[in-house]
C-alpha cells in the first residue's frame, strides 16, 4: 500500500535561518507531488508541484524552493526564513491523472520566531 | 486564489443529527472532491464525485453536484462526535493538466455528545 512520510512534525526556526522540510512516498512511483501551506483556520494554498524528478512548478512567488532529487522524494527549503513563513506545510501525492484524490502527509507545523 | 468557497463557515450539531455543508466553485470541472481535516492533521479524501455524476454515497457520507450551479454538497447522516472536523472542497484548479486541487476555505463542524 502507498505511504507518505513527513517530518519533522513541529520546528521553530529563528528568523533568517535555513529550512529543509523532507517527504518521502512509499508504494507507488511516478507519483504527482505537491507542497501546500495553511495558514490559521484557513483553507491551503498551493506552494509547488512536480510531476518528476527535477521538474518543479512554483505556482506563489515567495521565500521558499521545492527540489525532487529521487522520484519519491520532495523537498521544501529556504535559505532566510521570514516571520511570514510560519504555518502548517502539508506534503501531498497524487497519480498522474489525479483521479483519484490526494493523499497527505500528517503535515510540519512551522513557527519561525 | 480560492476555487471552491464552503457554507457555512461552522456548523455545530448534537450526536445523530445530520450535518450539510456547501461548496460553490467558480470554473468548469472535471471532479470536485472533499476531505476531512482534524485538529492538526493532515487532509483525509473522502469522496470524489466526477462531473458526469450527480449524487455519490460512501457509507454514512452522501455528496451531490450541480454542474448547472456549480455547487456540491456534502451530508454526513447520524452525526458522531468523531466527526467533528473542518471539511474541505477541492477541484483541479484552471487550466490544469494534472489536477492541481485548489481547495476551498472549509467548514469546521463540531458534534456534540
């Protein structure tokens, strides 16, 4: 059966430091993946998505970078972290034709300080 | 920018009354979607409903789609106190070509005992 690992869980990082938040899928290849970030009691909003290795998508100008070096492995980075950063980063994969739903990691909640 | 906008934005009910949530969109779809999100959690996919069918059912779950409106609903029959959450609408975003959902800002339900 497909998994998707993310972690870790929760991070508080300063201000101006780097980031690297890791997902990893098991049990399928080819996956779709893609980075959200919700905001408090708010709905989520796409940050990136690949649809192979190397091949990212930024859909929001922002601080943030997303890299895929194995088909199974997603990555999200900055190198300065904002205040702005802070919220809950939830890691996703889909098929290809996405018919069948997203399926998410268990999320990082990220508060930069 | 938000797809899918669902009403209301709370719901709070008693334990085996039935809860219904909307969700209007704004473009042509091909699927329209609904998960479930607990306190802190990842996003769980409920139930998909693609845009030829008019009414799904998934044990206590039933979502209905009108196309002509372009607005689903979602009912959970029975309510349970385990199903206290915030539900979210989803569909591929514009111009997609691989379904990137773009998800609405949920309706949180709370269930009484």
């Amino acid at each position: 059966s497909q998994t998707i690992h993310q972690w870790p869980a929760t991070l508080v990082q300063p201000v101006g430091s780097p980031l690297s938040l890791e997902c990893t899928v098991e049990g399928t290849s080819n996956p779709n993946l893609y980075w959200y970030r919700q905001a408090a009691g708010r709905g989520l909003q796409l940050l990136f998505y690949s649809v192979g290795i190397g091949q990212i998508s930024s859909e929001v100008p922002q601080n943030l970078s997303a890299s895929r070096p194995q088909d199974r492995q997603f990555i999200l980075s900055s190198k300065k972290l904002l205040l702005s950063d802070s919220g809950f980063y939830l890691c996703a994969w889909s098929d290809r034709q996405g018919g069948y739903g997203y399926t998410f990691g268990s999320g990082t909640r990220l508060t930069v300080v | 920018s938000q797809q899918g906008e669902e009403d209301p934005q709370a719901l709070s009910i008693q334990e085996g009354e039935n809860a219904t949530m909307n969700c209007s969109y704004k473009t042509s779809i091909n699927n329209l979607q609904w998960y479930r999100q607990n306190s802190g959690r990842g996003l769980v996919h409920l139930i998909l409903i693609r845009s030829n069918e008019r009414e799904k059912h998934s044990g206590r779950l039933r979502v209905t789609l009108d196309t002509s409106k372009k607005s689903s609903s979602l009912l959970i029959t029975a309510s349970r106190a385990a199903d206290t959450a915030s539900y979210f609408c989803a569909t591929p975003g514009r111009n997609t070509g691989f379904q990137k959902l773009v998800f609405g800002t949920g309706t949180r339900l709370l269930v009484s005992p």
